[in-house]
C-alpha cells in the first residue's frame, strides 16, 4: 500500500478527484472534492469536505453532500464552486439524475458542518445548447463588481464545446447571457471552467478531454458579459494535473489547487486510497506576459533544488517519473528548478513556475 501523503490533500479512504468550493471561511481553509468513499475507483460522486490552516496539512470532516436527492441519482453529485454571502456559504454544484441529465443546483451552510440542500433546486435545470442536458457542468460563481454574480460552466454537444456565461442578482435565480469561449478542436467538452482577474488581464481556464487531458489557459478582457481572448497559454504541463479551481483567501492571494489525476498509474492490490490535489499554487505573469503558477508561500520551505527525478546534463534538462521522460529542454533554457517531493507524487516547477510537471512516482 502507498505510505499517505504529508503535504498533500487526499482522503482516509476512497477516491478524489476535482476540487470544489475552495475558500476561506470562518477561519479555516476549505476544500470540497468529488469523492467517492466506498472504494479508491470513480463511481458516484460525492462532495467530501477537508479543512487547514495552513494549505498543507488537512483534516478530513464528514462528507458534506450525499447523493440523496432525485436530480441526483444517476451519477451523484459533480463538481461545483462556493461563494459566501452574509456570512453564509453557498455551494453550487452540477447534479446528474437517472437519465443522466446534468443539472446546476445550490446548497448552503452557516457554521461550514451542516448543510442544506435548496427545496427550488435545480437552479438551471436544462442546457441552453441541450434539450437533454448531457454534458452540462461545473459552475463556478464568482461576484461582480456592482453587487450581482456571475457564473460559468461548461457545455459540450456533438463536438460542440463552449464555456457559458449565467447572471444572478441573488445567487437563486439566473439568467443566460450567452457563450464566452467556443470551439470544436478541444474535447467534447470544456470541463471545470474558471475566470478570474489577474493583474490587469482576465484568465479562463478549463480542462480539456482530448488526448492527452490537459488544462488550458486563455488570456484576455472580460467586461462582465464578453471574454475577448488574446492569447493560449499552457504552463501546466501535467501528465497528472487536471481541474484546477481557483479561490481568494483572506490574504487577498489568488490560490489555485488542481487534481493530480491518476490516469495510468497502477492499482494496488490493497490499495485504499487514490489521487489527491497538488500544492497550493499562484498564478502571476513574468515580465514577458507569461503566465506562472507556483506554490505559495506556506509550501516554499519544501521547495528543493535537486531531486532523483530531475536530471541535468550538459545539453539537456529532463523530468522524469522514474521510467520514463517526462519533459525536456535545452540544459541553457533552464535558468532555476524547485521541486517539491511528497512520499509518492512528485512537482517540478521551472524558471520561476513558467512551466510545471506533476506526476506520480513508485517510491
């Protein structure tokens, strides 16, 4: 059996995929995660729910949403998003039913320990692009700056992807403005979204279900209604690093935590838990414009300069995960590395977190 992680935030049993609902509330770092805990294997979805004070060490509560509803019956309860309001945090969160139709739907808790399912949900109970709402999902709500919210999920149809953009006064009711991003070159559907300002730029982000699975950057404007692009950047490299979701935290820090996805790593035989979310990470822009993640202050002092996994040659630079070449570029590119090693997963971020490598390793 894998020893468990020190540094990294995974269940006592079961199975983790997407972050959901990260914040900071009522003192204490939250994240909610899909969950399965019955068994380290996807099956239907559950939000578990961990807190820290420091981004690093977690402790795991109760699960926080049970697929116990009709809307939620198929496939549970998908990923989603948490925004407080009044001293009260709501979650957002994709439910799938028996037929599989996804819908967007709301809960709440006051004291971060209980919670309550909204009698009206669904809030958005159909696709705008599909009658039978199959890949609709992961709202990610966020507030605007003249009181009302915004929120963006992902939508896919017959190669047909987009993220889509819905308005709320109250966080109850919604309104469709229409598609921020569209296209039919990545994936069937545009996973996990995220928009957020940084610096003087808006960034949207969503993964991407082509091969390989990747995460994808887009920079650009935003005025509250339009997402115009200018530019495609991809600083996480991967293989392992999928959904990633973004929060504010009391500091005022843009944080992101991301899924290091376990597509091809091996189960154990007696194996009780899989995956887990990266290192806290934030994102800036070098002085080119380059968008950078790298881990937050709480997490540098784990930050090393050599590991086993890392090899310097005098023309190249590689990553590796042990058996294979993960990443490599010319030794002169490389101007800084810090990695940050955990008992079995392993994160390599080079010349100042232009580009990241996250993977599992066998220790």
């Amino acid at each position: 059996m894998l020893p468990k992680l020190a540094l990294h935030l995974q269940p006592e049993r079961g199975w983790i995929n997407d972050p959901n609902g990260l914040c900071y509330f009522q003192g204490k770092y939250h994240a909610f995660f899909q969950h399965n805990p019955k068994a380290p294997v996807w099956d239907t979805m559950h939000w578990g729910h961990a807190v820290s004070e420091d981004l690093l060490h977690w402790e795991e509560l109760p699960i926080a949403l049970y697929p116990d509803q009709p809307y939620e019956s198929g496939q549970g309860c998908f990923s989603g998003s948490a925004v407080e309001k009044d001293g009260r945090l709501y979650l957002f969160y994709t439910a799938v039913d028996s037929s599989l139709a996804q819908t967007q739907c709301l809960a709440w808790t006051d004291d971060g320990q209980h919670f309550t399912k909204y009698p009206g949900n669904p809030i958005l109970p159909q696709s705008p692009i599909d009658p039978a709402s199959k890949d609709f999902r992961d709202p990610k709500v966020f507030p605007w700056k003249d009181g009302s919210y915004r929120m963006v999920c992902g939508v896919g149809k017959e190669g047909y992807a987009a993220v889509v953009l819905y308005r709320s006064q109250d966080l109850l009711h919604w309104d469709y403005v229409g598609p921020l991003f569209e296209t039919r070159e990545m994936g069937p559907v545009l996973e996990c979204p995220d928009l957020f300002p940084l610096e003087d730029k808006w960034v949207l982000c969503f993964s991407r279900m082509d091969e390989p699975r990747c995460v994808q950057f887009v920079l650009g404007g935003f005025d509250g209604e339009r997402f115009v692009p200018e530019n495609l950047q991809r600083p996480a490299l991967g293989p392992n690093f999928y959904a990633p979701q973004s929060f504010v935290d009391h500091q005022g820090r843009r944080i992101l935590l991301g899924w290091m996805a376990p597509w091809e790593r091996p189960m154990d035989q007696d194996e009780v838990r899989r995956g887990c979310l990266t290192v806290p990470l934030e994102p800036f822009f070098d002085d080119a414009g380059q968008l950078c993640l790298f881990p937050v202050e709480e997490a540098q002092p784990y930050l090393t300069q050599e590991d086993a996994h890392i090899r310097r040659g005098a023309w190249l630079f590689q990553v590796t995960d042990g058996e294979k070449i993960l990443l490599e570029r010319p030794a002169s590119a490389i101007w800084d590395v810090r990695v940050l090693s955990d008992t079995h997963t392993c994160e390599v971020f080079l010349n100042g977190g232009e580009q990241v490598c996250s993977f599992y390793f066998q220790p």
